[in-house]
C-alpha cells in the first residue's frame, strides 16, 4: 500500500487534533510543525471535515477538531478519505491499478502480496488516533 502525500498531511492533522483534544489546531500550526505547504494541508483538513472525521471553525481562535473521540478514530478511517482501497482481484504486481490480473491464478507472487496488504490494513486498522497519540508522548 503506497501511502500519498495528502494521506501523509492528513494523518499529520489528525494526529495534531488528537493531542489538542478540544482546543482548535490550526493549518497554519501544522504546517510549521511539519515543514509542509499550508495550501496542501487546508485541503486536507476540509477532506476529512467533508468526510466526518473533523470539524471546523472560522474566525479568531477558530481551527478544527476531531468530530469524534481519537479512540473513535483509527488510522485507516482517515486513510480511506484519501486512498483508494484496491479491488477483490486487484494485484498489487500489475501494471493497471484496479484492474484484475490476467495471471493471479498461475502467479506464485499474487497470495503473498494480498496477504501482506491485508495484514498492513488490518494494523492501520487496529491503531487509533489516541494510540498514536499515547505513544508519541512515550517518545518526548
């Protein structure tokens, strides 16, 4: 699973708004913690606001926050908002993305890579926000 810059920046917010709590994280913040583009990460912000997973707040001491608990939140709710989950059939070893490969069955390549991309999910899964959260604190 290749991980695009847009999931990077949102996961980036999403892990800022989990440590603020109910305090606003603003883009401006975010971007300067990180050393990313501020018009990048706006976008994303309004992706996962469209998506449910955040809200915001125009105007002075406005911002976003998580629309629900970071325990609430795992890593792969604000992954699905940007990445395309791949098709029953997919191959990631194919040259056509979303398409269905012509060898899985004769491939000796295509179980292992579905099994290590559902093991990969089944991780984004299972950590959420206020994992990420608890184990950045560890590391201060």
């Amino acid at each position: 699973m290749n991980i695009t810059k847009s999931t990077r920046y949102a996961l980036y917010a999403a892990a800022e708004m989990a440590v603020a709590g109910e305090a606003a994280t603003t883009v401006g913040a975010v971007a300067q913690r990180y050393g990313i583009p501020e018009g990048a990460l706006a976008k994303a912000f309004q992706q996962l606001v469209r998506a449910g997973l955040a809200t915001g707040t125009r105007g002075i001491g406005g911002g976003y926050r998580l629309a629900r608990p970071a325990s609430k939140i795992t890593v792969l709710d604000v992954m699905n908002v940007f990445e395309r989950r791949r098709e029953t059939g997919g191959c990631l070893l194919h040259d056509r993305p979303g398409q269905t490969c012509p060898r899985a069955s004769a491939c000796s390549l295509h179980w292992l890579f579905n099994e290590v991309d559902e093991l990969v999910r089944s991780t984004y899964e299972s950590v959420t926000l206020q994992t990420l959260v608890r184990r950045a604190r560890r590391n201060l």
